[in-house]
C-alpha cells in the first residue's frame, strides 16, 4: 500500500496539520483517531490492514488527520468558549481546506 506522510499548512489554524496518506486513488476517506490519539493511530492499530485490498485496488483513499483535541474539548486550561472557538475552526478547516489535499 502506498503511504505518505505530510504536514499540511492550515491557513484557518495558523499550523500545520499532520496526514497519512494511503492509496494513489479512491473515494476519499477521512479518518480519526480516537481521543487525544496521534494521527498515525489507525495504522499502528492495524484498521488500515483491514481494507488494504480497497487501498491497493484503487478504490478507497485514506486520509488519517491529526486532531486538536489538545486544544479544544481535552485543553483543560482554556475556557470552554475557547475551546469550542479552537473545534470550530478545526471543522472549517475538515470542510474548505482538507479537501485541496485530496488533489495531492
């Protein structure tokens, strides 16, 4: 399976934003880790193992983000306002910026 990590510049978070990459072509599919997990998460798991056939036969292309989860709903020293603020900005970033990685 063709793997690639990147940091992607996030114009909305003012950082970058780890990825795994998996495939070379496919439906895009975004995944998570669980809470407070890196974004290498699902690969050291083993799920990726799970559809390496849909990976290698083109058909699913996997994109494993790094959350924020440090800096929104687990920041115990931020305010919940902030915390909500910094989750805001994370989903507008999954909804206008993820999606020009897709073309990588």
């Amino acid at each position: 399976m063709k793997e690639k990590n990147i940091k992607f510049y996030s114009h909305i978070l003012s950082r970058d934003i780890n990825i795994q990459i998996s495939g070379h072509w496919g439906y895009p599919i975004l995944m998570f880790p669980t809470s407070m997990g890196g974004y290498l998460q699902n690969k050291e798991f083993g799920l990726l193992d799970t559809v390496d056939d849909l990976v290698d036969a083109g058909k699913i292309k996997l994109y494993n983000v790094e959350s924020i989860d440090f800096q929104s709903f687990y920041a115990k020293d931020l305010p919940a306002q902030a915390k909500i603020y910094n989750y805001n900005l994370y989903t507008q970033f999954l909804k206008e910026e993820i999606s020009t990685c897709h073309s990588n």
